[in-house]
C-alpha cells in the first residue's frame, strides 16, 4: 500500500505495519514517483504547493488523513472514492494553552513591558486582568472543551457558542447580543464558506470597549482591514496566531498596529502535538488496514 507522509518520524511510525510502503513528501522537495499509485496520503503541516493539481492525480488515494483539525485546502478537490479525516484532538492542549497566555499576554500588557525592559525603563501602572471577566469562546468544540479546562483556576465566566445549540452552548445566531458583554472573544471556528469573514466591522462594533479578540482560528475569519481600523482607535485589543494574508508579508499594516501580539501559526506546534499526531496517524492506518471505521471523518456538516 503506497502511503505518502509528511516526515520521516511519521514514516518510523509506521515502519512495521504489514504492506505498508512510506515515501516522504514535504512539499519542499520533489514529488516521489508513483503519484498515482498513492492510496493512502498523510499531507505536512505546512500546505503543498498545487494541492488541486496533486490530488487529481491520486487516482488510486482511497484516505486522506491530515495532521490539522482544518481540511478547507484539501476538501474541495478529494477524488471520488476517497475518504478524508482530519487531526481532531491532536492540537487541543497546544492550542488551548496559547489562547490562554495570548490573552494574558494582551491583557497584562506583556509586549509593552518587554519593549519597556529593552528601552531600561520602569514603566509601573496597572494592568488589566483576566479575573472577573467573561471569555467568549466562538466554536466551541474539542478546542474550546479544552480551554474552557485552562480556564477552571482563572475565575472568570466562560459563555460557550457553536454552529447548534445544545445543552451551555449558544447557536451562533445568538452571538451579536452576546458579543457586548465579552471581555475576551476567542475564534476557534472552522474555515468554512459560513466563517470567512464573519468577524466584519458589525462583529467588532458590537465588542465592548477595551475588550481583546484572539483568533486561534484561521486568518480568513476575520475582516483584516476592519480589525486594524477598530486597532487604530484603541478601542480594541487583539492576539492573532492566523492572519489573511499568511505569511504576513513584511511591511503588512498588521505588523504595527497598536494593542496587537501576533504570533506566526505556531498555537498548535508543540512536542505534544507531534506526539499526539504521531499516535492517530498509526492508530488511523491499524484501523484502515484492518477494515474497520476511521475516526475524525469529515462529512457534509464538517
């Protein structure tokens, strides 16, 4: 079985399962020969180049299992016959744990006392604080379980929202009267055509005053030029692990607008994402060759 994967830990991995022949593709080097023979594709982290080319020519690809929890490049150009899984759970505490200390972070005012320690200035005030508020967490699925977790010894009120409702959590049609009482909105949404751009100038208008955006989502969520027109007024805060474009080129307006920590796509890249990653890949390919039911299938409701 003809298996391409993104790295040669991952090809260890899976070094001793029977039938299996593992060939590395990064994205970076050549592609291996045999595009058409691949029936089982694990893709990098970081998206290849040509991915619609690539794909229609996996005319035998019967699993495409990615190391993401989002599957918005490969989706839309899966060959008949092909099932696709994404990464649900493997980036939850790497994730989870950035939200956490970007809001921190922003709140505490963290970036402007580094800038302060290398200028040699004591610049004492008082901050903001996570204590007493409410963090909006937008998305609430595996991601938002486990910041919600992280959350348990900060004190603060957690108001849930998702696609549906269900039990402590809001429909997402409830989210403009929701918005104005959070102090922390945090993004965990899918890229879908429903999220792309769905944090507009009315979504921004409708956060209170002072209170800090962090998008651990994708950058396409969020409107960048009507977030860095609510930045310029001060009256928000932002922490973006995503941006639109990625990579922020150089000279991009995101780069110097006020009250905004930006971090370069690296929320869930951390050992125990690997590890994790590691452990569903061989455990997804037992059960492909096994015959029995994959887990983390993507279907029409995502």
């Amino acid at each position: 079985m003809k298996t391409w994967v993104p790295s040669d830990s991952v090809a260890d991995v899976l070094s001793d399962l029977p039938g299996v022949e593992c060939a590395v593709y990064d994205g970076t080097a050549p592609m291996p020969e045999g595009v058409d023979e691949v029936e089982v594709w694990i893709p990098p982290l970081v998206t290849v180049p040509d991915v619609p080319g690539t794909l229609a020519r996996m005319t035998s690809l019967r699993l495409l299992q990615t190391v993401t929890a989002g599957v918005e490049p490969y989706r839309p150009h899966l060959p008949d016959g092909a099932v696709l899984c994404n990464a649900r759970g493997v980036h939850d505490a790497g994730t989870a744990e950035w939200a956490v200390g970007a809001m921190i972070a922003v709140l505490r005012e963290f970036p402007g006392f580094v800038d302060a320690q290398r200028r040699g200035e004591w610049t004492y005030h008082h901050t903001d604080v996570l204590a007493d508020s409410t963090v909006l967490i937008v998305g609430y699925g595996s991601i938002g379980a486990a910041l919600e977790r992280r959350l348990e010894g900060f004190e603060v009120d957690v108001v849930r929202v998702a696609r549906s409702a269900r039990d402590g959590v809001h429909a997402m049609d409830e989210l403009p009267a929701l918005l104005p009482e959070a102090d922390v909105v945090v993004l965990l949404v899918p890229a879908t055509a429903d999220t792309a751009g769905m944090v507009d100038a009315a979504f921004l208008a409708r956060m209170k005053d002072g209170a800090v955006l962090v998008n651990a989502a994708r950058g396409g969520v969020v409107d960048t030029d009507a977030l860095i027109a609510e930045l310029k007024t001060g009256r928000l805060r932002a922490a973006l692990d995503v941006t639109a474009p990625e990579p922020l080129p150089e000279g991009h307006p995101l780069w110097s607008a006020p009250g905004l920590l930006i971090t370069p796509h690296i929320a869930g890249s951390t050992p125990a994402s690997v590890r994790r990653t590691q452990r569903l890949i061989r455990a997804q390919l037992l059960r492909y060759l096994a015959g029995e039911p994959l887990v983390n299938v993507i279907t029409d409701s995502y």
